[in-house]
C-alpha cells in the first residue's frame, strides 16, 4: 500500500502544522511530527499529503438535493443560504459522496480562508492533493454520539448529520450545548451512547465531566490518545473520508497536477526517448543528404569525363541517365513491362505442362515467344490464359508441324 502524509494546520497558526504518515489502511507509517511547514514539506517527500485544516472556518453539514454535477454545483449556494450569514458569492461550496439515504455532505469555508491556506502551503512547497475538515477525521458511528476532546477544543458528530467544532470548551458543556443531555431529548431516537476520544495529558482533567455523563447517557467509552489526536484523525481521513474542499475552481488544476506527479518520472524518460530518438532521426537524414551531395558530384564529374562538351548543371542523375537512354533509342519502360509479361506467359505455361518455350525476344514493348506443344488447341489455351490476365493481349503468328508437335510464334504486348 502507498503511504500518504496527513498534515494537520495548527489552530490560528497556519505557516505551522502536526503532521503523521499512514499507509491507505490507516496504518501508522512512522512517529508524528511537528514544526514549520517547510519541515512538513521536506518529511512528505514524494508522498501525496491530505491536509487538515481547523474545524471552526469550515461549516459541515447534510442536504437533500437530488441535482448532480454542474447543476448540484448551481443549487448548493441557494440551499445553505437560510443557514449562512456570509454573502455566498464570497463562500465555497464542496460536496461529498452520497450517502446511501440519498443525502449528500456539504462543506462550506470563505474563499479568502481558503486561498490562505493553499497560499501558504504552496510557499513553503505542499501541493495537497486533499483539502479536509479537521473533525472529518472523527468517524461517524451510526446510533453513536461521538468525542474528539483536544486541548484546543472539541469534535462532536451524532452518527448522522450534526458535526461541528466548539473551541475552547469541555466535553460536558459540548454535550449540553448539542442538546442531547435534556430530559426532552430523550425521545428514543437520540443516541445515548457516547465513543469519546481524549488526549492522554487531559485525561485528569476532564474526570469530572466523564463521571457526569455517565450518570446522564446510557453508556461512555473514553478512550486515551498517547500520541494525540492526530493519528485518530489520520486513520479516518486515510480510507478516503470526509469532504474535499479541492473542487470546482479548486479543483481542476490540482486533479490534473495530481494525476501527473505519479507519472512525472515516465513522462521524462518519454520526453527523452523522443529526444534522442529526434536526435538520431536529424543526424541520419544530415549524414544521407551529404551522400547523396557526394554521390552526385561523382556523378557529375563522371558524366562530364565522358561527354566534356555537356557543362550543365546536373541536378538529376536518374533524369539525366533516362534521357541517354532516350537519346540512344532505348526506352526506360522495357522492366516495367518485359518482366511482368514473362510472369503472365510462365503461369499460362504452367497451366498446359505439355508446352515448352524454345525462345524469347523483346523489342519496342512486343515479347515474340516460340513454343512447342502437342496440338493447336494447347496453344489457344495458352493464349487465352495470358488474355485472362487483363493486362496482356497475346496472338498466334504462326503455326508449323515438325514431326508429331506444332512449332509455333506468339506475340505478347501490353493490352489495349
């Protein structure tokens, strides 16, 4: 399994972070660290990094529209805009994946908020390749109230649709603040079970607001965090959960940057095989174009030792040897059609075993062929079998007997 770094912005300090690396399964790929961005940066490596930004600048809540792509993107705005006091047109909207109800997550964040974070992270050399909510991180247990106690503050989801952060506060009063510890609440469809997770160094702090929930909900489980609460939140965040604020405008650049960077390497030596093999291409047409300069210029100096009084200049050889030939009363077209006739007469010769060729001659285009065969219509047969090529017309000249086989003359020449 890849591992991926999970880096989590520090609360109102965002050029310093916490960050631990995991593999896709959650599992823990080394010790958690802390420090300046640039230190993150240079503990990523080639690894992808998922970063966590502060809970409290990020709205998480649940919406019934069944619109999907750009027309989902249209409608966010108008169904959030009773639950938001910012003008919208200054908000981001990012959805995530639809639950199995039909109901869909939503996150929302300013825009300056968000362009902050991706201008630090990109200064100090972090290209995320997610942008999510700190207590996304937290999971959500169906029928389970759940806890992430920090010393920053708390975590809350309920197992269905209400999460938020509440800086600066116990787990008790966050409880009280949600609702759920009213004698009203208790209507049987509020969970009454409570999964809290707490930082270690805390634990003794909050004794008391254990010992009251106790007394007030069904059941707590509290479970201690040694190393804090981000290798909790990484755990989560590393099967794919929570809702990417890397979307729309965010999100088209880094999806295409994020497809490439695991291919950068290849599409290198691709780009330099291409060179190289550009490279070759260019000094083999440089090396044939001097040959066929130095071909030529033995050509001319040839040429002009056999005929002194010819001083053109001689940018054709094939041209110029075609036109002695002209000039001598041969023809340049004698292959192109002796040749292929030879190749019609031998497969009408093979056809009819009995006939023997005696002689060939070519001139000016016309094959006169002498052939032994048994009888006279042998040669016909022979004949038609060349007229069948289509391209050859042949004729009988002559016909003589000589002793118990006819000794004959066809002529062959190029049809019409």
């Amino acid at each position: 399994m890849s591992d991926i770094l999970v880096l989590r912005l520090d609360p109102g300090h965002d050029d310093s972070a916490s960050w631990t690396a995991v593999d896709t399964s959650g599992a823990r790929r080394g010790n958690p660290g802390s420090g300046t961005l640039a230190e993150a940066a240079a503990e990523a490596g080639e690894r992808p990094v998922v970063v966590l930004v502060p809970g409290t600048d990020v709205l998480t809540t649940v919406v019934d529209i069944p619109a999907r792509g750009a027309r989902l993107a249209a409608a966010l705005p108008f169904a959030l805009e009773d639950q938001l006091a910012d003008d919208v047109d200054k908000l981001h909207f990012a959805a995530g994946k639809r639950r199995e109800d039909g109901r869909l997550p939503v996150a929302v964040v300013a825009r300056d908020r968000l362009d902050a974070w991706l201008s630090t992270l990109r200064a100090a050399g972090i290209m995320p390749s997610r942008v999510v909510p700190e207590n996304h991180g937290l999971a959500v247990v169906p029928n389970t109230l759940s806890l992430l106690v920090t010393a920053d503050g708390v975590m809350y989801n309920d197992g269905d649709e209400t999460a938020f952060v509440l800086p600066d506060i116990g787990p008790a009063d966050a409880l009280a603040a949600t609702g759920v510890l009213q004698p009203a609440a208790d209507d049987g469809d509020t969970p009454r079970h409570l999964l809290a997770y707490c930082d270690a160094a805390l634990g003794d702090r909050y004794e008391r607001d254990w010992a009251l929930l106790r007394q007030e909900l069904d059941g707590v489980d509290v479970r201690l965090l040694p190393d804090g609460a981000l290798p909790r939140l990484a755990t989560t965040i590393a099967s794919g959960a929570g809702v990417n604020l890397l979307q729309g405008p965010y999100g088209e650049k880094r999806q295409l940057g994020g497809w490439l960077h695991p291919w950068r390497y290849a599409a290198a030596l691709l780009i330099a095989l291409a060179a190289v093999g550009l490279v070759s291409k260019v000094t083999d047409y440089v090396q044939l174009k001097a040959e066929q300069a130095s071909l030529q210029e033995q050509f001319a100096t040839e040429y002009r030792r056999l005929r002194p009084a010819d001083q053109r200049n001689i940018a054709d050889p094939v041209g110029t040897v075609n036109s002695l030939r002209r000039s001598r009363g041969a023809t340049t077209e004698g292959p192109q059609v002796f040749l292929p006739s030879l190749a019609s007469l031998a497969d009408a010769v093979a056809r009819n075993d009995t006939v023997s060729v005696e002689a060939i001659s070519y001139r000016a285009g016309v094959i006169d062929v002498r052939l032994s065969a048994p009888d006279i219509p042998t040669l016909d047969r022979v004949v038609q079998a060349i007229d069948a090529s289509g391209r050859f017309a042949a004729s009988l000249q002559s016909a003589d007997n000589v002793g118990d086989r006819v000794s004959s003359r066809i002529q062959i020449k190029e049809a019409g």
